[in-house]
C-alpha cells in the first residue's frame, strides 16, 4: 500500500490538487495504513476491501470526529477508486 500512497501522490500533483488537498487524501491512506499494521493485515492493496474500510472508519468515529470520520472516508473513496 505505501507504494499505491506514493504513486497517488504523484497523480494528485499531476491532477494540479492544491497542496492541502493532496495533503488531507495522503493524511487518511496513511492513517488506514496505520491502522492495518496495527492489526497485522496485509497491506497490499488489494487485500483492502469494504471490511476494512468500515473497521477503520468506526476506529475513527470512535477517537475523533464525525466530521473527520467523513473526511477520511471521502479521501479513501477517490484512493480506491
């Protein structure tokens, strides 16, 4: 997955995405990251399915915001995409 981070990093540049923006999508990939190395999944990305989304976002609900639980979410949509 940390190759996938950093080659999305390169679209969201090559896209023109404004440095906070690219900023904020790379912040939630690396905290799902986290989260998976935290419970020794695999983290190849195609190993990441809804499951896995849905366990970080509650993690996420559970230790920050609503707000941010959206955010993160909405980041990890266009990742996956």
């Amino acid at each position: 997955m940390g190759r996938a981070l950093d080659s999305w990093r390169h679209e969201l540049r090559a896209a023109n995405k404004t440095p906070r923006t690219i900023e904020t999508y790379l912040l939630a990939g690396e905290q799902l990251l986290d989260f998976l190395k935290n419970r020794s999944h695999g983290l190849d990305v195609t190993e990441i399915g809804r499951d896995e989304i849905r366990a970080f976002i509650g993690y996420v609900l559970d230790t920050r915001a609503a707000g941010t639980a959206k955010q993160r979410h909405s980041s990890l949509s266009v990742f996956f995409r």
